[in-house]
C-alpha cells in the first residue's frame, strides 16, 4: 500500500519526485493529493493515480480505498482537495465529495477555474495552488526557477539544481570544487581562514560519496530549508537555516568541505569521514513519507525508518570497502561517522562500531534500552534485524563508546544565541584563567532558582523523556497555576484527556518559590537568564537542553543517568582545564524528587565558580565558523563571545587527540605559547 505523498493525480518524474500535471510540464505543488474514486480518469483516460503494471500497462496505483459501505465507498481521501480543481469537470467522472450539493440543493462550494488548465496570469485559488512549489521552482504556477541550496553553491563551477550541483565540464566533486589538474594552489584559494587552521595539524578526508547518500537526498525533500542548516532566499541571499534538528549533517559537511584542515590526497590524511545525510533527510521525510526508496526490499527487510537509515549506513560502508583501501587498512577506525538521529548511535551497524561516531545521544548504558515512544525508531522493534546487522539482541550493544566516540552540540541558529553572547551581563571575567575560576568577579545574583520549559509528556506516550520530565512536573509544579490532580494525562494524538497515569499524580507538592516548571514559553531566552539553574532533561532520545542553558549563563542539573552530554570528556581530550563538574551539577534520576534541597545546599562560593565557568565555556557549544558566502557576517559570527573560540574548534581538538591515540598523527603538539583556548 502507498503513502498518498508517494503517489501523483499525473505524470511523474521519478528521478526527482516531482508532479506535473497530466500531458503538461505544469508543476503540481508539493503533497497535491486529490480526492479521488476507483473509476476516477485522467483527462488522456489514465487512472487518477497512474502506475504501470509489469506489462508496462497504466493501473491504478495501489492506494487505499474506503471500503466500509456507505457514501465515501470507493473514495480515497475524500475530504481532500476535489480532482475538478485539478482538472474540471467530466460526466465520466463521480463528483468529488465536497463539491455534491448538500441537503438535497444549494450548498455547492464555488469551484475555482482547474489548476491544470488555468491560462497563465489567472489564478487558480485551488487548495493545491496554496501549497509550496517543488524546491527550485517559485510562480503562481511554479513556472519560474527559484535559487537553492548546494554544497559551497557549487563553487561557481556548477549548476545548482535543488541541492545536486551539475558540474561543469573539467570540474568534479559533491561541490564542483575539484580539479584532476588545478592550477597552483587553487584548493588553497577556495578555502577562506578558519581559527581550526591555525591550531592543528589534523587533515581530513572527505569521501566523495554518491549522491545517493547526499545531495540526492535534498532533491527529494519538499521545502527549501528542510534538512539545512543553510539555505537561500527567492532573491539567491544565504541564510542560517533551522531546517531540522540534526542539520549539522549538512553544516558539517560544509564546513568540512571549506576547511583548510580537509586534504584531497589520502596519503596525508589522518581521519576519513564519510557523509551520509541519514538523519536530516533520508529518515524524515524520505522514507517517512515515500515509498522509494525502500533498502532491502529483495530481502524484505523492515521498513521502519531507523532500520532503513542502518540498512544505508552498510550501503555506503560498502561502497567505500569496495572502492578505496582506506578501511581495510585500518579496520575503520580512523573512519567518522555522523549517527545524530534521536537515538542515532544506537542502530549503528556492528560493522561501523569501531568507527569514530559523532552523535547528539551519548546513552553508553549496558545493555541499551530504547527509550523512544516512537515505533519508527526503537531500534529493537525487530530484534532479528537487530541481530543480523547490529549485535547481540539479547544484549544490545551501548549505543555511545566514550572511549572513542564523541557528542557534539546540535546545530542551531545564531539568532538563538547571538544575543545571548553580547549581553554585556553575561561577560566572562575570568577569560584566561578557565583552571581559575574563582579569581574571577562574582557574576550578578540570579532572583529564580531552577527552570525547565518544553514538552512535559502531556501529549506523549508514557515513558517519553524517560517520565522525568513529566515527574518533575507533578512533583514541582506551581500551585497557584496549576490544577491539581491525582494523575497526569498522557492521551496521545487524541481530542480527549481520556488518559491519565495514576502513577505520577500532580500534586504540586515539592515546588517552592523560584522553582519554574512549564511548558513551552514565549519568555524562554528571558527566563533562562533569570534563574540561577537550568534543568537538562532527555527528550525522545538527547535534548538541546544543556546548549540551551550555557549559552544563557545557566548553570545546567543533568538529570539522564548512563548519558554522556555534548563534549562530556572532550574538553578534557582537547587539554582545556575544565569539564563539566566546573560548571554543570548531576543529579541521579531517582534524586529527583530531592531537587530544590540539592541545589540549596550549594555551597553560594561554589555556586558562582560555576557561573564563571559556564560563562567562559558556552563558546564551545555554538557553531561560528559556519561556512557562509556572506564574509561579513562570518567575520561577525567569530568576533561573538570570545574571538574565534567556537564548536568546530573544540571538535578539530578532541579529533586531533583521537587521531593522536591511533597512532595516525604523530607530529607532537606544538610546544610554547599560548594555549590553543587563550589565542
């Protein structure tokens, strides 16, 4: 059965996933499924939803019909935009359901003039003509060509067609950037100056991976932003982006692909990374959504999206097996991959385990559970597809190695934190000294105590979050705001509060005064800087609650047991003098109902050295030197906070220590002069 998104009321170009009407080059919108019975025709006599058979003959498409009996019998999708607005209409065709007369006369909805046969200059006003145009086309009917996103904009050496660039001839790569015979230092002048460059000698590898794992992907996607970290206005002008929440797939890439540490000869290269875009486009909304396509369908593997981003990883593990030595010659383990999904590590296939995984979920308990509420992505929901390309399923592998792998911030746009970092309020003193933080003055005195905003579970499957965050709720609750009672509600997807967990009972009867549990609030950036601590909960898997907190001044209580947080044990790795216990307090998830008397009992010394301390280390959790055409704003991005410490640099650090380790870079680190962190 397909997916009403998977399937197109004309022709199909299936190499884009793209509709037009039938017998036109008009471009259908973006999910234009209209309603449709079985006996309902095309204008040139196809069915509505045409598929050829294995004769090469039209069919049907194999879409769901209602079959209980009745007057929607035969229909599918029936309240959805009528065929008639697509194409007018014919005696041969049953009127769509919204367009018969109601109560016996009058009532007909206004039918507008048919979307695919409307003369250009007169709109149309269908449902369809209100939906977003394929990526790379603008107009009333799509008709103009709209500039998008690709890689480094294809580095004028290309054309850029929704996110695959077309090289021209004599250049090659993901990005065009590459010449078999450049001029002198023609990579070199591509590069623009990165602060990375100056404190490593770490290169990298970037494998040239077939579309199919990357660029592909974004031809697919149905909106211009989706799955980026950056894309382009309709006058060609680059933006940060927020396009999905694991966009660093794509600002990495990027960035790495601009980076003076990436090196075209192997032989140099210390690391390999391989980009696959599993996450922020191949899992959502690819195969959420489509239909094609679909890995292991010989085999009839699980279509479930975590098994298919697996089944991906092994496709592009072997072509680069099959292609280059570089694995061969070192197991992987100078390989890295990208696994940032809500639990991304944990469907990591065995064969990649050795790798160096870059995720957002660093969950390293013995043996894993999942704890998502989502079927698509319990990574166990099919244990012998667990046991056939991921481990032993009756003791799953942890899903974080914190010997090896590492957990980076997610991406997130500057104007999240830009403000946050030149609030002269919240300004480190103590900027050279981070083994020090006690020589620093005392930051000012937060008036609120502890805070959380977000999803609270209400609208969740139990177990989501763990039920951490719905216990803190009902434990610590305001109850002058909040109606008590003897269960919280957790009806999923459901119009009604029809049910409720008597096991967490909202009683309210932990809160005191500055204690601030709520939902989502309009006053979040204000809020974090009012109070004093900032609880850090899991969401379906990680949560942006640490990055959230530090870049406010806001000191975070981790409550995630077995869960290492973003670049928990890399800032050691990169030889900075502090980690989180300088500026974050843990509290054991069973601790929780003990919240406020642990945070009260800090010492208020200690307290402010901690403040000090996520002052001087919020940098290292937000992305500046984000590949961007626009140099100003770059420029202006790196001079935030403290000048040129961000991220990205962190990152080279902990993989240079890696690279080190390996035994794969063997230069010693250079000696006198400042620190890397103080420069």
């Amino acid at each position: 059965m397909l997916n009403f998104e998977a399937v197109c009321a004309g022709d199909c170009d299936e190499d884009r996933a793209l509709c037009y009407c039938a017998g036109t080059r008009r471009y259908l919108p973006f999910q234009c499924s209209p309603a449709v019975h079985r006996s309902t025709r095309l204008p040139d006599g196809r069915p509505a939803y045409p598929a050829r058979d294995g004769n090469s003959s039209w069919q049907m498409a194999n879409v769901y019909f209602e079959r209980n009996q009745g007057p929607m019998h035969g229909w599918r999708n029936p309240e959805g935009v009528p065929f008639e607005w697509l194409y007018g209409r014919t005696q041969r065709n049953p009127a769509s359901p919204r367009l018969r007369d109601k109560r016996g006369g009058g009532g007909r909805e206004k039918e507008p003039l048919p979307f695919c046969t409307a003369p250009p200059g007169r709109r149309s006003r269908t449902g369809c003509a209100d939906g977003p145009c394929p990526v790379g086309r603008q107009g009333e009917y799509c008709e103009e060509e709209a500039p998008t996103f690709c890689l480094r904009d294809c580095m004028g050496h290309g054309r850029c067609d929704a996110g695959f660039c077309w090289c021209d001839v004599g250049w090659f790569g993901i990005d065009c950037s590459q010449r078999a015979s450049p001029p002198p230092r023609q990579q070199q002048r591509q590069r623009p100056p990165s602060p990375a460059a100056s404190h490593t000698p770490l290169r990298i590898y970037v494998y040239d991976m077939p579309s199919a794992f990357t660029t592909r992907n974004l031809q697919w996607r149905g909106g211009e932003s989706i799955g980026l970290s950056r894309s382009l206005s309709k006058r060609g002008r680059s933006r940060h982006a927020a396009g999905s929440l694991y966009a660093m797939e794509m600002a990495l890439h990027e960035w790495l692909l601009a980076s003076p540490l990436r090196t075209t000869d192997a032989a140099e290269a210390h690391l390999f990374y391989v980009p696959i875009y599993a996450a922020s486009s191949f899992m959502w909304p690819i195969v959420k959504f489509a239909d094609e396509p679909y890995l292991g369908r010989r085999q009839r593997e699980p279509r479930q999206r975590s098994h298919q981003a697996a089944l991906l990883m092994l496709e592009a593990l072997n072509y680069i097996r099959g292609r280059f030595p570089f694995w061969r010659a070192s197991g992987g383990r100078d390989h890295i991959w990208l696994m940032l999904h809500d639990e991304g590590p944990c469907f990591c296939p065995r064969d990649i385990r050795p790798s160096i995984l870059l995720t957002h979920y660093g969950y390293w308990a013995s043996p894993a559970r999942p704890w998502g509420t989502f079927d698509d992505d319990n990574f166990l929901l099919d244990r012998r597809f667990y046991s056939r390309h991921l481990g032993d399923a009756a003791r799953p592998t942890p899903c974080f190695d914190r010997d090896k792998d590492v957990v980076i911030a997610p991406w997130k746009r500057p104007g999240f934190w830009r403000d946050a970092l030149g609030d002269p309020t919240l300004r480190s003193t103590a900027a050279a000294m981070p083994h020090r933080p006690d020589l620093g003055a005392a930051p000012a005195r937060r008036p609120k105590l502890v805070f959380f905003a977000g999803d609270l579970g209400f609208n969740r499957l139990g177990g989501y979050s763990r039920d951490l965050r719905q216990r803190a709720h009902a434990l610590f609750c305001d109850p002058t705001r909040t109606k008590k009672r003897d269960c919280t509600p957790v009806a999923y997807h459901k119009p009604c509060d029809c049910e409720c967990r008597k096991d967490i009972p909202i009683t309210c009867a932990k809160w005191a005064p500055g204690v601030t549990i709520t939902t989502h609030s309009p006053r979040y950036h204000d809020s974090l800087k009012e109070h004093t601590f900032c609880l850090a909960f899991p969401g379906d898997g990680w949560s942006s609650r640490v990055l959230d907190a530090v870049t406010h001044g806001c000191i975070p209580v981790v409550v995630e047991d077995a869960s290492a947080m973003f670049f928990e044990g890399a800032f050691g790795l990169a030889g900075l003098p502090l980690d989180y216990a300088n500026f974050s307090v843990r509290l054991a998830e069973a601790e929780l109902p003990q919240l406020v008397q642990r945070l009260r009992a800090i010492p208020p010394a200690a307290v402010a050295a901690m403040q000090r301390a996520v002052l001087w280390v919020r940098d290292y959790f937000v992305y500046k030197d984000m590949y961007n055409p626009n140099a100003d704003d770059r420029a202006e991005l790196l001079a935030s906070g403290r000048r040129g410490q961000d991220a990205f640099l962190l990152l080279t650090k902990a993989l240079e220590a890696r690279a080190r380790a390996l035994g794969r870079l063997r230069s010693p680190p250079a000696a006198g002069g400042a620190p890397w962190w103080q420069s």
